[in-house]
DNA sequence: AGCACGCCGACT
DNA sequence: GTCGGCGTGCTC
C-alpha cells in the first residue's frame, strides 16, 4: 500500500529509552521535523495541515494532546473547538501490511492547527469533523485547565462538565440577533448598602470589582442581583450569575426579565432538557446573549468578555459539583474572575468561611448594611431552649414549648407561619432524651442508630445493643428521631384546626404561598416565599441541625436558618421568629444578633488554628491499604505537606446513597489526608496529579482518588 | 484502559 | 518445531 508506512519512523517496540533520548536529541538539535505523512498518503490540508486534538478518554495517563493529519476534504470544518473523531488505539501500531487501521473511533477536541507535528511518526487523519461548531473556545480551554489544575483532575474529565453533550437539533437553528448594551440601571435597593451604589457604578463603568454581599433579610436580592448583572451589560461585557437550584435560578430570571426586558439572558438550568438547554448555551457561545443565570454546570458558561461573576449562597452543597474532579463553584468563579477584568460578587443572607476568607484576605470587600437597617429589615429573633416544655394542654400535643405556641397562635391572625422541620433522617445521632449525650456503641463507641425505629445497632461495627443506657445520667430514653414534616403537620393542624396546613419538602415543593394565615411547614431550602413575608416562623429541632459531626454543622445551621428568617416579615412589622434550639451555643447566638458574617470570621479565626481549610489546603487520597502506601510513598509531596493517617473508611453504607469517594462495598480502604500551608495548594494539586499519573502510566496496581478540598471531614 | 508485541515453557 | 502464558509499553 502505501510506501509511507514502511517508512515509518515510529516507535520501535523493546528500545523505548533509546527512542526518547533519540527524539530529545532531535528536538534539541532543531532538525527540521517531519512533514506529517498519513497512513494512506491521504491528500492534506494544504495550510496547518496538523490538528492537535485532545482525545476523549477519561482517565487516561497524562493530559496531552495527539497530532492527527487533516485530510483536504475536514480543512474547512476542522477549526480550533470543533468536536471531532478519532481513530485511537494500539491496533494502529500493526503497520506492517498497511491493511489494519486499528483503534476504535473516540471522540475528541480539535484544539489547535499547526504547521508541523512534534511526533516522530506517521499521523493518522481526522476520521471526521462532527459539526463545524467550535464548541471549546480558547478561553473555555484554559479555564478548564486551571480547573484541572486547580483540583489534581484531567482536562478530559473538566470538558465532560464544561462543554454540553451535542444536539444536532439545536445546533441546526441559528441563534437570535444580539441586542445591544442596556442603559446602566439606577441603584434601586443597592442604595440600603453602604458601598452598594459604589459596586454598581464600577460595574457600569468598566471596573472589576470584588465583593462579599451580605444580603438584607427580605425579597430584594434578586433584583439586586438583577441590577449587578444589567451595570455589567451596560459596560458592553457580559455577566454570569450561578445559584443552587432551579427555584432559584427561577426566581433571579424573573428579575433579570423584569430588569432587562426579555432576550439579554440566558437561564441555564438542568431541568429544561438537554435540547433547550444546548440551544441557550449555543446562544452564550454564539455571543447572541451576555448575561447567563443558572445553576452548578452553568460555572463554565462560556461568555465572551466576562465583566461580572456572581454566586449566590455559596454554602449549599449542591455548588460542589459531584463528579471528578468535584469542582466547586466558588472556586471556579473565582479562577474566571482571576482572568481579565472581571467583577465578582459572593451573596448570600449567610456568610461560609470561605466567604470570610476571601475578605480577610482583602481579595473581596464586605457589602452589608448598617445595624440600623438591618435591625428593622430582619424579624425579631427569640429562642426557647429545646427541654422547656410547654404546660398548655394542645401545646404539649404539638410537642411545642409555650412561647413557640404563642408566636404561632399570633402570627396566623396576620399572616402565613413558617415552620422549619428537619428532614427525616437528618438527624445524625442518637442521644439521650434527658441529656443530650450522644448514644455510642459500647463495643467500639460508633454511633448508634434505629434503622426501624426499633432496634438500636451501631452503624460502625454492626453490633446490636439491646439494653442501651447513658452513660453520663443513667436514663434508658433516647431521643425521639426526627419527626418528619408530614407528622408535624398533623400534628400542628390539629393543634390549630381552623388554618389551613401546608407541607413543602423533597418530592412536593412549593415555590410561593398566599398572604393569607395559614401553617407552611417546610424542609430546610424548600421554603415557598409568602406574598409579602410570614407572620412568623418557626425553627424546630435545633440541636438536630447542630448534632452533626460535621465541621460546617454551625455555619450550615445557620445558614438555613438565616434562609428562612430571611422571609418573615422585619420587626417594624411585627415579624418575629423563634428558634427551638439551646440559646448558649454560638450559631443560635449569632441568628439572634443576625451576626452571620462575626460567626464566619470567628470559626476561621480557630479554623486557622487548627490548621483546618480553608485556612490550610486539604487533600483527600482515598484507596486500597497497599495502593494508598505506595501512592504516598512515591508521590513527591511538597517538603512542608503533612500527611494525617492513613486511616480506614467504612465501605459504602448500605441504605445510605453512596458518594462518589466511598469504598465499594466489601472493600478495605484507607484515606489519608494531606494538609498544606495557604499558598502551597497549587504546588500539592500538581504533586498528586503528577504522583497519578506516573501510577496509570505504569499500569500499576489500583488507582488512588484523589479529591481536594474534601468536603466530609469532620 | 485496551491491545499488540515478545520472550519463556508444554504440547501435537 | 509451534501455541500461548502474561509482562511491558504505546496509543498521534
């Protein structure tokens, strides 16, 4: 067949040393590289006639790009960004009788077309173009690459997040004409915030600034963000908002419609099916649309002259992303506000650690309100301690504490009353009803559990425990599980037989409640907005919420409780909120004085103490005992790493769903954390993702999970 | 990850 | 002599 596969200068298997040093010493001596050649001396493109392509596969040993030839026929589609296919795969080594063409067909990116190949080799050609539609931008790659960098991941496995999966359908239709910039927006409520006025003119005027917005109690912020992004358009650049769920991407696109009339913005969310929602994120790409809402994947949307980056409640779980390399939103919008000048605004009616962070650190400036403002903008915060039980006969029926009773009974003669449940099966731990110790197993001090409301066991070791009593008081009662919202609803309907009750949690969630009393009772974050505020609310199990063993327990409590005070009515009118939880412990501490962001700066002030993240970079390394010894032995740890355990995990619970990290069930696994100073987090991410890939490359023994910024230590 | 190439021992 | 074990290393 063809003469250039017998002149192939490729690799000759048994001499790879050799090889190398060859090609290294060809390099270094500038000899001209080779023309590229294809298999079947196939006519090329006659410019660049060399496509760089990142190929498809997932976990493959390094990051790297393969050269492939462009055949005459793919030059005009084969551009920087396209999706393409390619043959790939040993098979395609077996030149001997030129009949093979080996490899299966894989997909991938063409990233770059260049004159010359550094291969040694024959090039195989493009198999095909799969749409001329350049999907992965300059920009877009390189944000990737910091992301994969950033988190020790491939490049392959941050464009499956980065970039949608195809819809020919939606590709097909053109995308609409762009509007021109919007005028600058007055500052409407951003007036209530000392510098707010300031962040919007910078916007407007071109600026970057950088903010974390300690949002007022009330239902203001979405058009205040809704201005934010409308200052940015009117600098000409364009905006990208990022909010935990669809409800409230819902919400903040209302805003943005009301603010920037309808065709400025694009809403990226999951639920509009993979067809819309390529469509819209064609339009962002296409440049048609500047501004982008949307939810965890929308992080990536790929906006021309980024001017704003916003996310909104950073602490909800679900702005972590749950597949590898398990980026997290805060983190990425902060790598694309690194970029150029582009603006960033943090906001939530809390404050995370990392938050507080980033203004301790003078990266971001604090936007709040004065006391003042506040003061009047958020409801009147009470708590009754979680043992005081009420004496009124219907109140004990409820298992209400008197004051909670009385706030219900008077809120619901003006309003709707919220009352915050717990979901079922939250609650951690068992404990003590008189007490509050925490129920342990005797055997190995695991915590206990009651799987069917009847028999504890340990959820550690297995081990059943009939005869359970605590050991600090003696008492034999442990404290009831968390009751489900639908009970409490029951319950509290019949406490209050003439309102009318509703329920608002995981499979059934109301978006909005009339004004009108009635009892809205509600799993954290599925709280409906009531037209103009709640009454009243109520936050039940309190030392529920705090009993986690969780590092974030106290700012993840808080957070939720701030969240649904947010929508009771201020104090001038006579909103008041009361929480069931013991008065003395910090968090309760910090929603009575509405303090969110003192609470988050206090827990990084003993974060950095301890030596825990955020104030240290943390990283996860998960696997088989031997696997895991090996990795650490040979992983070239930055000097100053500290290296905590190994020690074993459990294998997946059963029941409990399992998380991406857990070990397979019936596996032994260990994790070791490993911990470095503030600064040195780049230096750790490129050690292990280095340590990583020499393992796969020497196809040795079992991969370790690598995962930064472990979100379950406790 | 696949998959081929290659260098060793037991079979027709 | 050849078939096939899996140990090593490459994939443009």
């Amino acid at each position: 067949m063809s003469s250039d596969d017998e002149q192939s200068a490729g690799p000759e298997a048994g001499v790879p040393e050799q090889l190398a040093l060859i090609r290294e010493t060809v390099r270094r001596a500038k000899v001209p590289r080779a023309k590229p050649r294809t298999w079947r001396g196939a006519a090329l493109a006659k410019e660049l006639p060399v496509a760089r392509v990142l190929v498809n596969k997932g976990v493959l040993h390094l990051d790297q790009y393969f050269d492939y030839a462009v055949p005459e026929e793919l030059d005009a589609d084969a551009q920087p960004g396209v999706r393409v296919r390619v043959r790939f795969g040993a098979g395609g080594r077996n030149v001997r009788d030129g009949r093979r063409e080996g490899g299966g067909l894989i997909d991938g990116f063409l990233v770059e077309r260049v004159a010359e190949s550094d291969y040694q080799g024959a090039l195989a050609a493009l198999a095909s173009v799969v749409s001329p539609e350049p999907v992965l931008g300059p920009e877009l790659l390189a944000l990737s690459r910091a992301v994969a960098d950033r988190y020790a991941g491939s490049l392959a496995d941050v464009l499956q997040l980065a970039v949608p999966p195809r819809n020919g359908r939606a590709e097909s239709k053109p995308s609409p004409e762009p509007l021109p910039p919007p005028l600058a927006p007055l500052p409407g409520s951003w007036e209530r915030y000392g510098q707010g006025t300031a962040f919007l003119r910078a916007l407007a005027e071109g600026g970057a600034p950088r903010a974390v917005w300690t949002a007022l109690p009330g239902p203001h912020w979405p058009q205040e963000i809704a201005l934010a992004v409308a200052a940015t358009l009117s600098s000409g650049r364009g905006a990208l908002v990022v909010v935990p769920d669809g409800r409230v991407a819902g919400r903040v696109d209302a805003a943005l419609t009301q603010v920037l009339g309808a065709g400025r913005h694009a809403l990226l969310t999951a639920d509009s099916g993979p067809e819309k929602r390529y469509r819209q994120w064609l339009a962002v790409r296409r440049g048609s649309v500047r501004a982008v809402i949307g939810t965890r994947a929308a992080m990536f949307a790929p906006v021309a002259d980024l001017g704003l980056v916003a996310i909104w409640d950073d602490g909800d779980s679900s702005h972590s992303d749950d597949n590898a390399p398990f980026p997290h939103v805060r983190e990425v919008l902060e790598l694309r506000a690194a970029h150029g000048r582009c603006g960033f605004l943090l906001g939530g009616t809390s404050c995370t650690v990392e938050a507080a962070q980033l203004v301790e650190s003078g990266w971001a400036l604090p936007l709040s309100a004065d006391r003042e403002r506040l003061r009047s903008a958020a409801p009147l915060i009470r708590t009754v301690g979680d043992g005081e039980l009420a004496r009124d006969g219907a109140a004990k029926a409820a298992r209400l504490p008197s004051l909670a009773w009385q706030t219900v009974r008077d809120g619901l003669r003006g309003g709707p009353v919220l009352v915050q449940v717990p979901r079922r099966g939250y609650a951690p731990r068992l404990a003590c009803e008189r007490c509050r110790t925490p129920a342990r197993c005797r055997h190995c001090a695991g915590p206990l559990e009651a799987p069917d409301q009847q028999d504890l066991d340990c959820s550690w070791c297995g081990r059943a425990e009939r005869a359970w009593h605590c050991t600090a008081c003696g008492s034999t009662r442990l404290r009831a599980q968390i009751v489900g919202a639908r009970r409490t609803a029951e319950e509290l309907g019949r406490a209050f037989p003439a309102v009318p009750v509703r329920t608002s949690g995981r499979d059934h969630i109301l978006d909005a409640v009339p004004g009108e009393p009635a009892l809205v009772i509600s799993t954290p974050g599925a709280e409906p907005i009531a037209e103009g505020g709640y009454a009243a609310a109520l936050l039940l199990d309190g030392w529920a919420m705090l009993g986690r063993p969780d590092l974030r327990a106290g700012e993840d409590a808080l957070r939720r409780w701030t969240a649904a005070a947010s929508l009771v009515r201020g104090q001038d009118e006579g909103g008041t909120v009361v929480i069931v939880a013991e008065p003395t412990l910090r968090p309760v501490q910090a929603l009575v004085r509405w303090d969110p962001a003192g609470y988050a700066r206090r827990e990084l002030a003993e974060r950095a103490e301890l030596g825990f993240p955020p104030v240290s970079r943390m990283a996860s390394v998960t696997g088989p005992v031997e696997a895991l010894a090996g990795f650490l032995a040979t992983a070239g740890l930055p000097p100053e790493a500290e290296v905590l355990g190994p020690v074993p995990v459990p294998s997946a619970e059963p029941g409990r769903p399992r998380r991406p990290w857990d070990a397979p069930p019936g596996e032994t696994w260990e994790r070791a954390l490993i911990r470095v100073v503030p600064g040195r987090g780049a230096a750790l991410a490129a050690a292990l993702k280095g340590a990583q890939a020499a393992r796969m490359a020497r196809g040795g023994g079992d991969p370790v999970r690598i995962r930064i910024d472990p979100p379950d230590i406790g």
